[in-house]
C-alpha cells in the first residue's frame, strides 16, 4: 500500500507542476494576443502567413491520421488495447503541442514587429514570450500525458498485472508521439525548406531581390514555412523527445531497480520534469524582467532554469532514496550518486549549447572562416560549411561518451536515464529560445512587406541572428539528448527481451559480441538506415524547390512589372506547390524506419541479434549524421548573415553569392534532414521494444 501510495503522490505531484507550467502559457498567450499588432498593411501579410500555416497543417493531420489509424488498429492486435490508447494519446499530444505552440507563433510575429518599432527591449519579450508558450505546452502536455497514461492504466484496468499494462501503455505512448514527429519534422522541414530554397535562388540571386522582398512570388510560402517547420514541427520533435526518455527511464527504473526503493526509481523521472517546469516558468518571469542585451538576457534564463534544477534536484532525490537503491548489474546506489546523475545531464545541456554556439555563432572562428571563403567562390564555401559540420561532431560525441561513463558509473542504466531526463527537463526554457527563432524571422518579413523603417528591420535582424544560433543549438540539444535517449531505449529493449523469454520459460542466453556476425549485420543496416533516411529528405527538398523555382521564374517571365512593383506576385501558387509536395514526400522517408525493424524482426535469419545491432548502429551513425547536418546548415546560414552586416564586401558582392547558395545548401541540412533523424532514431528503437512480445515465439522456436 505505500509503494503505491507513493507511486500515485509522486505522480500527481508532477502533474501539478505540469498543469502549473500549461496555466501559466495559457497566460502568455492573453499576454502576447493583447499585445498591439500593427498596421492593417501588417495585419494584412500576418493574415496570410496564418492562413497558409493553418491550411497546410490541417492537411498534414489529414494525412497523418489517415495512417494513425491503420497503425492503431495494428498495434491493438498486436500488443493489446492498452498499447494502442497509448499510440492513440501519444500522437495527439504530440501534435497539439506542434499545432497550438504553432498558432500563437504567427500570432506573435506581427506583434513582435511592431514592438521592434518602440524598442528593442519591447520586441524581445514579446517574441520570447510567444516562444515560451510552445516551450511550456512541450513539456506541460508531455509531462501530463504520460502520467496520466500510467495512472490511468494502472489503476481502472482490468489487466492481472496493472503495472505492466501501464508499462505497455507507455511504449504506444513513445510510438505514437514518434511517429508524428517524424512525419511533423520531415513535412514541416520539407515546406519550409522547399520555399526558402526556391525564394533564395531566384530571389536573391537571379533577380537581386532583398530577404523577404514582397515582389518575391515565394515569400509568403517561405513564412509560411518558418512556423509549419521550425515551430510546429520542432514542437513535436522535442515533446516527441522528452516523453521518449521519461518514459525511458520509467521502464529503465522499473526493470532494473529492485526492493523497497524501486517505487521511487519509477516516480523519479516524473518529479524531475516537475521541478524543471518550475524553474522554466521562473527562467521565463527572470528574463522579462532583467534588463541586458538580448543574447546575454537569453543566456541567463538557460542559466537560471539550470541552477534552479539543480537545487531542487537535491532535497526531492534525499527525500525518495533515503537508503539509497539496489539497481539491477549495478548494486546498492545511494542518493548522492542518483543526484549525481541528474546533474551530468544538467551539466551536459550546458556543455552541448556552449558547443554548438561555437560552431554556428557568427562570434566564432568556424562561421567567419566560411564566410571568408566565400570570397573565392561558390564552391570553397561548401567545402568550408561540410567541414565545420565534420568538425563539430567530436566535442559533442565525446562529452556524449564522458557523460555515458560518469552517470554508469553512479547507478548504472537507470543513472544513464536520469541524466538523459535532467537534460529533456530543461526543454521548457531552451524550447522557447528555439522558437524565438521564427518568431522573430517572420517579424523581419513583415517589417520589409509592410514598408515599415529601415530601423525597424535592423532591430529584428539583430534579433534574428540571435534566434537563428539559438535555433541551431537547440537542435544540437535535441539530437544529443535523443542520442542518449536512444541509448537507455537500447537498455530497455535488452531488459524486455529477457523479460519476455522468462515468461516462455525459455533461457536467455542472447550476447551482443561484435564477434559475431549477426550482430555486425545489424550494426551495418542499422548504420545505412540514417544515410537512407537523410537521402530521400534530401531528395524531397531538391524536387519541391525545383518546383517553386519553376514557378518563381514563370511569373517573373509572364508578369514584368513584379520586379518594378507595377504587377502584384501569386503568392496563393507557391503556397500550393510546397503544401502538396511536403505531403506527398514525407511518407516513404516517415514509414521506412518502421518498414526496415518489422522485416528485420521477421526474417527468419535475422532475429533479436541483429535487430539489437541494427538499432546500436542507427543510434551511432544517426548521432553524427545529425549533428554535422545541423551545424553545417547554422553555420552556413550565418556566414551569409555576416556578410549581410558588411563584412567580405556585404551585400550583393560575390561572397554574398556565394554565401547564398551556402546557405541554400545548409537549409534541408539543419532544417529537414538533419533534425528528423532525431526522431527517427528513437522510433527504430521503441517499435524494436513494442513489437517483442509479437515475434518472441518465433525468436525462442528459432
């Protein structure tokens, strides 16, 4: 009775904290909307841009949930009712996240440009404001969702073992969030990169049009896109990624911890993403209220929510292990080093971000070097951005690996998904920087659209350079952590399988040797899978954007007087083009991962062997792909805006050209490919956990 008493108080504890962080976006969202919103010219352009945004994710829901469904129906027949509520819960979540976070964003761009005509004081809080509110719903609808899921379960089924239904529960929850974040992130990437590849190449550099030239055709679709991709779909890859390692860590603690303290293993990671929402809400109310430059303001909120983590951490790890805990292959653990654990991740938040802003900051070597050799042409500043993308996979890799050791060492398996969860608890506050990103992109468009001041456009600008490191650091937070994420999911997946042969009766005696050669097979498919994946991301974007060039060229060609104002563009066209594009050419890329691990599972000579080396192998290549993929692309992007600010000639010089196509080479980089291998990664992993009770027969008779 009191270990479930205590399950069930420390879970309500957390949604509390949750439903705290959600009341107080719902706040921001009154505050943002009362916020003025312009001129009717810019209420005007902000209209379109909702339209388009709104039009294409209402049939993205459309096309996700036609194969939702279909899944849904196949998981319930496969791993039972519970399993499919959970996929059911996990993808609508998921996508509320992405859909309302998205829906006050092109709210707050209008109003943030008209701050930026008062100050740039006033545009910051604003566009900070307006991200907080997709950042609080990420880990607010996370952290609540999944303890309802696990309580709900647990306590009104009808299931002989309740925990385990709650546990099974949890797996569709993971599955179905992932999914839609696939689709979310590969969809939203694709339009958004489709667009601003296609206005860029015929804008910019065939017709010398400035960023956001309202005689673009493209432009409204390149808007557009910022908020379906790095809003909608950026909110559904972190939610994606934070309730994938709390529920990690539930099943990690629930497998491996033993004896009177395994309850408090399992509520644990609950109460850590309770006290973090917290300390977001206060990092956010700081924010506002400190008065410093924009980047050291940002800065201090991560700060803050870090050092308020911390302190919490301490006391609420002293009051559930008071003696400490026996982890399974590890041993008695005491608190201290359960605490130990939570702060690695804390510590490793930190240490991504410093890096990442390293290599994507135009305050930094590697992006002034792209943009000098954007001097000597086209092809040195590709070659410079592969290489400072190649460059910034070591530090990261290799603090992965030193953050790896430390929390193993401390409590085993279960340290090493307290820290990946510490780390996710901070995505309230590092959310919220991410989507200042657009928010304030946007809020530059339609200051140049709407023929506001110059001054107007070099405060956002500035604020925009901002956003766009944040954007990119973000992105390298999130592909860490699912890289550690995916890790404990690889725990999870042995400590399942050995649970399930024990249930036949049968022994388990499977070993992950790499001198075996099943095991090496799997490395070597799971390793292609991301290279595959990032492929057909890739080739979606070129034929989209080839698309929107087409067209871009075929209105300039038909109506002359764009170019001097006389004639107004279709911007309804371009729109269009990308929307039915982005649809189309997200699925085979969104399904193929789900696709490989069944036939992988199924084939008679593969089986548990090699579907356990594939999964360490997309784990491994999937972790590089991604984090050279988005550090090229930022990095890419702000050389070209540091040539933009006057330096190697400024604008319209030949290393503004070049900068240009830099940086339309770094889009489907940072924006499509790259981030959704961070999803897909941990989607290879939980359909491999869900589908063993499936093929475990066939396993065992084999």
């Amino acid at each position: 009775m009191h270990k479930i008493s205590l399950v069930s108080d420390g879970l309500l504890i957390s949604l509390a904290c949750a439903l705290l962080g959600l009341a107080y976006a719902g706040w921001l969202i009154r505050w943002v909307l009362a916020a003025p919103s312009g001129n009717d010219r810019m209420r005007e352009i902000a209209h379109a841009v909702q339209q388009g945004a709104k039009a294409y994710l209402n049939r993205q829901i459309v096309s996700v949930g036609t194969i939702a469904v279909i899944i849904i129906g196949l998981v319930w027949v496969g791993r039972g009712m519970e399993s499919a509520i959970g996929f059911f819960v996990g993808a609508v979540c998921s996508l509320a996240a992405g859909y309302i976070g998205m829906t006050i964003a092109v709210r707050a761009n209008v109003r943030t440009a008209q701050a930026a005509t008062e100050s740039p004081r006033a545009a910051l809080r604003v566009a900070l404001n307006g991200g907080a509110v997709t950042g609080l719903l990420v880990v607010g609808l996370a952290l609540l969702s999944v303890g309802l899921m696990y309580l709900g379960i647990s306590h009104f089924t009808g299931a002989a073992d309740p925990s385990r239904a709650a546990l099974d529960a949890l797996v569709g929850t993971a599955l179905g969030s992932s999914l839609v974040s696939v689709f979310a992130r590969l969809g939203g990437g694709i339009y958004t990169k489709a667009a601003d590849v296609g206005a860029d190449l015929v804008g910019k550099i065939e017709s010398k049009l400035e960023e956001d030239d309202p005689r673009n055709p493209a432009t409204i679709a390149d808007n557009v896109g910022d908020n379906v991709g790095d809003c909608a779909g950026m909110a559904a890859d972190v939610f994606e990624t934070y309730a994938v390692s709390l529920i990690g860590a539930v099943l990690i603690g629930s497998l491996t911890a033993t004896g009177d303290a395994s309850p408090a293993a399992l509520v644990y990671p609950f109460l850590v993403g309770g006290v973090s929402v917290i300390g977001a809400v206060v990092a956010i109310i700081l924010t506002n209220a400190i008065n410093l430059a924009p980047r050291q303001a940002l800065q201090a909120g991560v700060l803050t929510s870090a050092l308020f983590s911390a302190i919490a951490f301490w006391p609420l790890t002293q009051v559930l292990f008071p003696q400490g805990v026996e982890i399974h292959g590890k041993g008695a653990c005491s608190a201290a080093s359960v605490f130990g654990a939570s702060l690695i991740g804390l510590v490793m938040t930190y240490v991504v971000l410093l890096i990442t802003n390293y290599y994507t900051s135009t305050n930094h070597r590697p992006v002034r070097m792209i943009a000098q050799a954007s001097e000597t042409g086209h092809a040195t500043n590709i070659i410079s951005g592969l290489a400072t993308g190649l460059h910034a996979t070591a530090l990261p890799v290799a603090f992965i690996g030193i953050a790896i050791m430390l929390s193993y060492n401390f409590a085993g398996l279960y340290g090493i998904a307290i820290a990946v969860m510490a780390m996710l608890s901070m995505s309230g506050i590092v959310i919220a920087l991410d989507a200042f990103g657009p928010i304030t992109d946007n809020a530059g468009g339609i200051a140049v659209m709407a023929g506001l001041d110059k001054s107007v456009r070099h405060t956002t600008d500035d604020l925009d350079a901002i956003g766009n490191t944040m954007k990119a650091v973000t992105k390298g937070y999130a592909i860490a952590s699912a890289g550690l994420a995916a890790l404990v999911l690889f725990g999870s997946y042995v400590e399942e399988l050995k649970n399930a042969y024990a249930q036949l009766g049968a022994q388990f005696n499977l070993a992950f040797d790499l001198q075996d050669p099943n095991v090496i097979i799997g490395l070597f498919i799971g390793g292609g899978l991301p290279f595959i994946f990032s492929a057909f991301s890739l080739d979606a974007v070129g034929k989209a954007a080839g698309a929107v060039v087409k067209e871009v060229r075929r209105q300039i060609a038909a109506k002359p007087g764009i170019l001097d104002g006389s004639d107004t563009p279709e911007y309804g066209t371009c729109v269009d083009i990308v929307t039915k594009a982005a649809l189309r050419e997200m699925i085979i890329p969104a399904i193929l991962p789900v696709v490989v691990v069944v036939a992988v599972a199924w084939l008679p000579f593969f089986g548990p062997k090699v579907l356990g080396g594939m999964l360490v192998g997309t784990i491994v290549t999937g972790l590089f792909i991604g984090i050279a993929m988005t550090s090229s692309g930022g990095a890419w992007d702000n050389a070209k805006k540091y040539i933009e600010l006057g330096s190697h000639g400024g604008k319209g010089s030949p290393a503004h050209d070049a900068s240009v196509t830099g940086d339309t080479v770094g889009d489907p980089y940072k924006d499509t490919a790259g981030p959704a291998v961070n999803p897909m990664i941990k989607v290879v992993n939980i359909v491999a956990i869900l589908i063993i009770p499936i093929f475990i027969k066939l396993w065992v008779a084999a």
